[in-house]
C-alpha cells in the first residue's frame, strides 16, 4: 500500500501548529492531537477497506502466439468479496512486445465472473512467458492506494506469423485469394497433368479440345489440365548480420521466414514437396523434405525459435551444402538481404554454382531506410551529398540484380512487407510456366 495525496495533505495540515509553537503555547499539544487524529483515521481507512486478496485471477492465452500480429488475452475474475471492487489492472506480458487495452480499470461485482480482453504483439520468436498480473485500487476513504500481486507464470511459443496462412486458407476457401494480391489468373488452363473432361467454355484454348469425346456427345468437349505435382522446393535462409535489420519493430529475417512459411502452405496444397536450410557462417537449422498439407505445422515447429546471428552469411559455404544434402532437380529459393555490391558479387558467384541441376529463384529485400533516403528532397549540402550517395548504391545494387537475370536466374526485387504475397506470385507464375 501506498499513501495517497489526500493522506499526506493531512499530514502536511497537521505540521501547521507546529510551525506556530513559538507564538502560541498550546500549539504543540494541538498538533500531536492532530496527528494522531490523521492517523487513527488511516488506521480506520484500512481496517473498512476490502482486501484484494479476495480477488482471483486466471489468464487465458493460447500456448502458441504469432510475431508481429496481435493475439488477444483474456484475464478473468472473480470477486470473492461481500462489496463490489474497482481496480485498476496490469499485466505483464512477454518481452518485447506491443500491446493495446492494457492497462485497464475494471468494476467487480461480488461473486460474479467477469474478464477483459487485451491485445499483445510480440517482436520476438522463440519460447517466452507472461508473469505476474498486478492490482490497485483506492482504499474506501481515498487516503490510500492498496496493491496486490497475482503470479500467473504462463510459457508461451511465439512463433512466425501464422495468422497469415489461415487468413490464406480461409480466402482460398471462398476462391477470393486475389484480395491477398496473389495473382492466379496466369495459371488458366495450364499445366501437363490431365484432370477432367468438362464441357467447353468460351476462351478455352482450341488445342483442348478433346474430338473424341466431343464426337460422342455431340457437343464441344474440353480436356482440363492442372499444374504438376510431387514437386521440390527449398527454401535457403539467410540468418546472418545483413538480416538482423528492422523495419517497423520486425526483422528482415522474421519477413523472409514469414514469407517461407506462407509459400510453403501454398506448395504443400499444390502436393509439392519443401524443405528448409537456414544458414550464417554455419548451417543453424536444416527441415528435410516434408509433403502433405497437415506438414505446415511440423514445419513451423521446427523453426519458430530460429533468431538472425551477427555472423556474415557464407555463400559458397551455403552451396556446398545443397549439393551434399540435395541433389533432386528442385526450386531453390533464396532469402537475403544485399548490404552492397561486394555482398551482390559474393551471392551471384554462389547462386550460378546452385544453377546446376536446380532452377534458383533468389528475392531480396530492399533497405528501406536507404530506398527512403534516395527519395528525399535535400535542404543542405550535407543531405545532398547523403542523398547522391544512396542514389549510387542502389543504383549499382540495381544493376548487379539485372545482371543476374540476364544470366538466367529469376530474381525478384520486393520491399519486405510485400515479400510474402510476391514470393507466392512468382511461385505460381513458375508452376503455370512449367519451368521446373
């Protein structure tokens, strides 16, 4: 408990005959009198005040939270008391984190349930936990402020942002994935592997035509293709130094793991085959081929703790390593950050070494402070000069991509917050392209 303003302004009220002992002799007994008059009064305050120990307290929480999106908290209550209670609640969730409707004032009713709900972002991944929920309220007369603490240690897995493959899956549902921004129309009437006979549609391509059937039914008959299957993709993950930047409290790491995550539900619907290396100056982390749609789960299992190290990323290493545990003609996807041109080179060297047996499709995150910079208007020399130097380096960053092209790797260029939905794009553009 602590004392409130009210209380002390007594106190401070009560000092007052004493200031005045030297032109008044009773002054001293008046504010002895006075004191102990405030404080018997405290006394009484505390003594008619409800306990908060007859408050109970249970916090809802999934075990398994998401990176970067809001989950929602539930903390219930029941008052065990005889008089109704407002207090003023806190609670502390895991570190670092965002969180909204938190702290929040709450009136309890005797022996009635009753809970709040408040939203918490985590910014990191890995096992974390909530602790203790904190309680205060003001005494009946005001002159105190009393607190209790409840120790509710809950562990929690914070994992990559998997709200944004059941967001996927609810509008894949519905046929409504174009709102995502991923774009399907391309995958129209594509593909090798024969579906169905179906009847023909205007803009169905002449060639499928089946005459046969059309021939038995009398009526125009098409053949309908889907996108081949039992495919390969693996996911190569840059957790180095040049990941650990932020944008917007997340990491172009948790991005580029975010981004794996989402086209690997999407490659398991297909019936492809994925799997995952993540790698700095070592390998920190290799997922063996998995298949079948229930596998996103086991997947995320085995990366969610997965953090960028301040360690530089080895390419040729990183290429080495594919071809010991990899061999099968696959999509190779890379994940990375370029720093500079120097860092460009070194990739470039080590993605033409992967093009043999496999198709590389390397994305790069751009730096947005920098992208940020080049766009500024300058108002002195010294921002001028800052501003050229941007406009050099990604101009040079721009050209080494475009090289890498020319030679024959996809690349794709993407800021980081819409790595996810042009990651996925291009995955469905190489699948209707037949290019694996």
């Amino acid at each position: 408990m602590m004392p409130r303003l009210p209380l002390i302004f007594l106190f401070a009220m009560a000092m007052i005959p004493f200031a005045l002992g030297t032109v008044w002799q009773e002054a001293t007994q008046v504010g002895v009198l006075i004191c102990l008059g405030v404080f018997l009064l405290s006394l009484v305050d505390l003594a008619v005040t409800p306990s908060l120990l007859a408050v109970e307290v249970h916090r809802d929480v999934n075990e398994v939270l998401s990176v970067g999106t809001p989950n929602s908290v539930k903390l219930s209550f029941i008052n065990r008391g005889t008089v109704p209670l407002s207090i003023h609640v806190h609670d502390e969730p895991p570190l670092p984190c965002h969180y909204s409707n938190l702290p929040f004032d709450i009136e309890l009713f005797p022996n009635k349930h009753q809970y709040s709900i408040y939203h918490v972002e985590p910014h990191h991944r890995g096992k974390n936990r909530f602790r203790r929920v904190f309680l205060q309220m003001k005494s009946k007369l005001k002159l105190w402020t009393v607190y209790d603490e409840k120790d509710i240690h809950q562990e929690v897995r914070i994992y990559p942002d998997i709200k944004a493959v059941r967001g996927v899956e609810l509008l894949a549902r519905r046929n409504r994935l174009a709102e995502t921004g991923i774009k399907l129309s391309r995958l129209r009437g594509r593909g090798t592997e024969f579906d169905r006979l179906r009847e023909y549609r205007r803009g169905d391509e002449f060639r499928s035509i089946d005459w046969k059937a059309t021939s038995r039914h009398q009526e125009l008959i098409s053949r309908e293709y889907v996108i081949e299957k039992n495919q390969n993709i693996i996911f190569l993950i840059d957790c180095g130094r040049s990941m650990c930047n932020e944008e917007g409290g997340v990491t172009h790491f948790d991005r580029a793991l975010n981004a794996a995550i989402l086209l690997s539900y999407v490659a398991l619907r297909q019936g492809d085959t994925i799997s995952l290396m993540a790698c700095s100056n070592k390998v920190e982390r290799w997922v063996p081929p998995i298949r079948g749609a229930g596998s996103i789960q086991k997947l995320i299992r085995q990366v969610y703790d997965l953090e960028p190290i301040y360690e530089a990323f080895d390419y040729q290493m990183m290429s080495e390593q594919l071809q010991l545990r990899y061999r099968k003609r696959s999509l190779v996807v890379v994940l990375t950050h370029a720093l500079d041109e120097v860092h460009l080179s070194h990739l470039g060297d080590a993605l033409q070494r992967m093009r043999w047996p496999h198709l590389v499709l390397s994305a790069f995150l751009r730096n947005v402070p920098l992208q940020n910079r080049m766009n500024a208007i300058p108002e002195t020399d010294r921002e001028a000069f800052q501003i050229a130097a941007a406009v050099d380096i990604v101009s040079t960053q721009t050209t080494q991509i475009a090289a890498l092209q020319k030679s024959g790797l996809l690349v794709l260029d993407t800021l980081p917050e819409n790595l996810s939905v042009n990651l996925v794009s291009r995955y469905l553009e190489i699948k209707a392209r037949q290019l694996l």
